[in-house]
C-alpha cells in the first residue's frame, strides 16, 4: 500500500475516534521537556492545600483565580489591584467564597509576596506588569501561573525564564490550548505525518469594529480608587485616558502589543508544537492603522509573515472586517499538507483530505463529506490547565505550559509587531536571541523602565 494511501486510509477511519495525550501525567512525554528538579522532594505534599494570590483582578483575573478555587485543594487567600474597583468585584465573586473580614488585600503586589503563608501567585495584570511581579515571586519563593502574553519584550521573557531556573520555580503561562484534548490530538496529527509535508500554516483573527473602535474619550481626572501612577509603573508617565485602563490597554505600546501578541500568541504556540519548532529564522510584516477612528495606536490591519525551517505560517489580524474565509471560521489555523487541511480552533478541528482526480465541481461536496467524518469538537481546558500547575507544583515537573516555551510563543509575535514598526524583514538568530545586523530594530527587544522601577 502506498504512503499516499495510508495517509488517505487514516484520515477516514482515525479521525473521528480521537484519542487525548495525558494534559498532566503525560506532559513531560509531550513537551519533550526535563522534570525541574526531579532529585527534590516537594515542598507540597500530594494532600495539601495549596494557598493562592491573586495579582490583577481584571476580568482575565476573576476568570483565572475561579478555576483555581474550583480545585478542592486550593485556596485563594489574598487580593492585589492598583484599583480598588476590582478589588472590591472580586471580593464578591461568588466562586471564590472569599470572606471580606479575613482575605487581605494589597495595592502593592511586593506586599504580597511577604506572606511566606502564600504558596504561589497568578499574575494577571496588563503586559507591562508581568516581567516585575513574576521575577519577583521567583524570589521570594512563590510558583506562578502568569498570563500570556509572557511579557512586553523578549528581553524581559528571556529575565522571567531565567529567575524560574534560577530560584526553581514551576511557572505556568496561560496558554490554555496546551490543556485542551482535541489540541493535543491535532498536534500528534500533523506530528504523525498523515496530513503529509506541510509547507504553509495560515493563523488569523477577524473581526469588525469599524468605523469607531474603541472611540476617542478625552484625557480626564483619574477615577477615586485608582492609583494611576501605580498603574502605569514601569511604563512611561501619561495622563489617565479610560482606553489606557482595563480591557482597552492591549491596543497601546506603552502595555502591550496589540492583536497579534494578545491572541496571536496562543495560535503561534500551537504551530509551534505540532511543527515541532521554537522560533522563526525571519519574519516580515505590512499593515497599520487604515480604518478605524479611534485613539489606538497598534494596527487595525496586520499580516506578517515567519519564516521556520521548511514551512512559511502567516498571521493575519483585521478589526475593520470580521467575514472570514469560512462563515464558521472568524480565528484559528489551518495546516496546509500535501494530503489533507486541517483547521482547528477552541472549537474543535476538521480535517479536508486531498481528492484525487477530483473536477472543480466536486470540491464542496467533498469538503462537506470529509468534515462529517473528521470532526472533533472542542473541550474545556482552561480547568485542566490550572490543574495541570497545581499538580506540578505538588510534584516538582514542568507544566505543559512552561516558561520556556511560553517566552518562544510570544517571542515570534513581537518580532512580528518590530518587523512592522521598522518596515524591515528581521532576521534571528534564536540560539542568541538577537536580530542579525539591524541595530535599529535590536533596540525594540527590550524597552527603558520608568524611574524608580527596574529589573534584577
């Protein structure tokens, strides 16, 4: 039997009776990753109860800590907001069964960190407030389950790996895909060859918020509760604008990086663990700012593309037109082999074989008949992901989401958004973390702190 035609044999018959890779015993075998200390006994006992601080208690914060007190052996202990605001809507968010009288709250997360009761911290803070608190947890001892993107530089992801190496820290990124079933059998799908080679991936995210945006609010006092200069911490001093603040902030530079580090950091990740690759050799961007008519700053239009060693993967981003290729289809990725696509997203993944000797008229039908075939639909994962870090914690072995490949996956988006702010193709080298004879753009991998604030 030809190669072709196991292939075709096993998206037809495979498929559809998908099986899931172990999301915490068998993580190590994924990842291909060490165990972080193997030789040390854990600190937790298998039956102890894990106590939690939360850091940022935005709405990703409210979400992220709710899973953590789902778990019968976590509690969360201790609240940390430069707004008072979200502190007091966390405070009474039903699934955390806080109780006002006892759970202390902070402004300054560094107060947090000096609980020596406190087991380990989510950080869930806008971009620009990840590296400091985590680095800083590091030392004091705290295990962090800190949200994606990893940082606003790849200097500073490259300092948070380093302090969880150095103080032996489990650190768990929230890239929740990792956790979910039917990504893990896409990826041992395009691993096994049976889509045949694959030379182009195709990521993107659509969507329509043409023609205002987010709006234009005017600069205004800063809001009772609030303290702004806090906020703003290592990031440059600037009047209190309500875009600045809370869900909006992504959409500056000054705190993050826009669509393509905020969603397209968990796209990138799974390409690179199904194609088994951990940075691009080149990447190339064009778009900008071309529609929308409010006061963002990053793109309303993006597509760059990442050279990898035998395959080309594309990330495209539009805010001002939300119909995608496929009425179904408004994100995802799709893997382009020789004998079959496969698509897949939070929802599941579909798989397309190639037709043979096929006539133009029969593309849709065949398209339809593979996918009643080849469907696998999507499963929580975000629980299993914090679970999977409570586990870790307990016995010492890298999360499915570890640091390392956390910093990689987010690493590839900003050397997307610094391709475009240049208007160059970058050229990286991976093993030293640098771009290759383009001092201009070396400048954009790290950024300057705002006085008194920096990184040791």
């Amino acid at each position: 039997m030809s190669d072709k035609m196991e292939r075709r044999d096993f998206l037809k018959t495979s498929i559809a009776a998908a099986g899931a890779i172990g999301a915490a015993a068998g993580a190590d075998e994924v990842l291909g990753a060490p165990a972080i200390d193997s030789s040390k006994s854990p600190v937790l006992g298998a039956n102890d109860q894990v106590r939690v601080g939360l850091i940022g208690c935005g709405g990703q914060g409210n979400w992220d800590s709710g899973d953590f007190a789902r778990l019968p052996d976590v509690k969360i202990v201790a609240l940390c907001d430069v707004y008072e605001g979200s502190i007091q809507k966390t405070m009474l968010n039903p699934g955390l069964k806080l109780d006002p009288a006892k759970t202390p709250t902070y402004r300054d997360f560094r107060k947090l960190l000096e609980d020596k009761n406190i087991d380990a911290v989510i950080i869930a803070t806008p971009d620009h407030w990840h590296a400091l608190p985590m680095i800083e947890a590091c030392q004091a001892g705290k295990d962090v389950y800190v949200e994606k993107p990893l940082a606003l530089t790849i200097e500073e992801g490259r300092m948070m790996v380093d302090a969880a190496r150095k103080y032996k820290r489990v650190v768990q990124v929230g890239t929740q895909q990792r956790s979910a079933r039917h990504f893990q059998k896409a990826v041992e799908i395009v691993r096994s060859g049976k889509l045949g080679k694959i030379s182009r991936v195709h990521t993107w995210n659509y969507d329509d918020e043409f023609p205002n945006g987010i709006g234009n609010p005017p600069d205004s006092e800063v809001p009772a509760g609030l303290d702004w200069d806090f906020y703003l911490g290592p990031a440059p001093k600037s009047p209190f604008n309500k875009n600045r603040f809370l869900e909006n902030f992504r959409w500056f530079w000054d705190y993050s990086g826009g669509k393509i580090t905020d969603w397209g950091t968990h796209l990138i990740d799974i390409v690179h663990w199904a194609m088994n690759v951990d940075a691009p050799l080149a990447v190339s961007a064009s778009g900008g700012k071309y529609i929308l008519q409010d006061n963002r700053e990053t793109p309303d239009t993006l597509l760059a593309t990442f050279d990898y060693p035998g395959f080309v993967m594309t990330y495209e981003n539009r805010t001002t037109n939300s119909r995608p290729m496929d009425a179904r289809w408004g994100y995802g990725i799709l893997f382009y082999g020789t004998d079959a696509t496969m698509f897949v997203d939070r929802g599941g993944f579909e798989i397309f074989p190639e037709m043979d000797g096929r006539k133009r008229d029969d593309i849709f039908t065949a398209r339809t008949t593979a996918a009643k075939m080849s469907v696998q639909r999507g499963d929580p994962s975000h629980l299993d992901h914090v679970r999977n870090f409570i586990e870790c914690m307990k016995s010492r072995q890298m999360p499915i989401s570890d640091v390392e490949i956390g910093h990689r996956s987010t690493a590839a988006p900003h050397l997307g958004n610094i391709a475009l702010r240049t208007g160059r193709k970058i050229k990286w080298d991976s093993a030293k973390e640098q771009i290759i004879g383009d001092p201009e753009a070396s400048k954009l991998l790290g950024k300057a702190y705002r006085s008194p604030w920096k990184l040791s």
